[in-house]
C-alpha cells in the first residue's frame, strides 16, 4: 500500500504506532489549535469505519499541531454520540490539550489497524485539511494521511492525520543538528 513513489520520506510518519504527540514533542515546542468541535456528519468512509448509517450525526473534532509555530499536522476526530460515555465526557473537556496525550496515557485504551492512504480533492477531509495546513501556493495536489480506530470499553473513536510536507523539516533539522554535533566532537 505505501509502495508509491514518493512516499519514502513520510513512511516513518505513517507507520510509527507511538504517540504523534510524543514524536512531535521531541522535534520542538508542541502546541494544539482547536479549529472545530461539536456535532457534525462524518465522512461516508468514517461512518462505514464507525459502523454509522450515512448522514448520522457524530462527535467532532478538529485540530491543527504545531511544533515551533509551524502546522505540521491536521488532525480529525470522530466520535459516535454516546451520551455520558466516558469518551464523550473526556474529548469534551480536552480544550486545547492534545488527544494523543489522553490515547498513550490511560492503559485502557486499545489501538486498531492502521491505514495509509493518499488524500487528494475527491475525499472530504481534503479541503479542510488543506486549509487547516496553510500551505498557501505550496499546497500540493495530494496529502498523506494515516487513520487509527482507538477503542475504550464500549465507546470507539477514529483519528485520522494529515501531514504537512512542513512535517518532512523536522526530520531533516533533526538530521541537520545530528550532523553539527558530529562535526563539534573530537574523535
């Protein structure tokens, strides 16, 4: 599935199963933006993922993740409604903290399946993901995104991540300072 060209340099990104949160952290000043929370329609990809009928009403919540006052990832998440549900009571009073730091932190969750896939302007989270990003004239044709369904007794939730190209510059300044330091240390 990631065998596209490409997709070489966001696979880590992909594929890494740890906390986006905590990988994001590492590279620099972490910060959530709260962009859209309440109820609203899913996609019909998230409601068949979800086990919703089509036009079905959910939880949602959207978010843009910053390191260093850069975008580097859009994130949205959908929640079947469940009043009083321990879900809905604890995304509802998230604020402006990130959800991976509730997903990694409490041992009763559960992570699914991940899934890979390319978004382009035929998907519903292109556009709003697109603008969440702010790549104005570098906005490319498609974005990478990557979907994990979390489980928590009854409830579920289904997150999904679309990166900036911008999150490819953390790795490289990683790689870059690698290099400084090497270069600072005697042999």
């Amino acid at each position: 599935m990631l065998r596209a060209t490409g997709n070489i340099a966001f696979i880590a990104w992909l594929r890494d199963r740890g906390s986006l949160t905590a990988r994001i952290q590492a590279r620099g000043h972490f910060a959530v933006r709260v962009l859209r929370q309440g109820l609203g329609i899913p996609t019909a990809d998230e409601a068949l993922a979800l086990g919703l009928s089509p036009g079905v009403r959910a939880w949602i919540r959207e978010v843009a993740l910053l390191c260093d006052g850069r975008i580097v990832v859009f994130a949205h998440t959908v929640l079947p409604c469940q009043p009083g549900g321990p879900l809905t009571v604890w995304l509802a009073r998230l604020g402006s903290r990130s959800l991976g730091a509730l997903l990694f932190s409490h041992a009763g969750f559960t992570r699914g399946p991940m899934n890979f896939t390319r978004l382009d302007c035929r998907h519903g989270l292109f556009l709003p993901a697109l603008a969440a990003l702010q790549l104005g004239d570098r906005a490319p044709d498609t974005l990478w995104a990557r979907r994990s369904h979390f489980s928590f007794g009854v409830q579920s939730v289904l997150v999904t991540e679309v990166f900036s190209p911008q999150v490819l510059q953390l790795d490289a300044s990683d790689h870059e300072e690698c290099r400084k330091k090497n270069r600072r240390e005697p042999n």
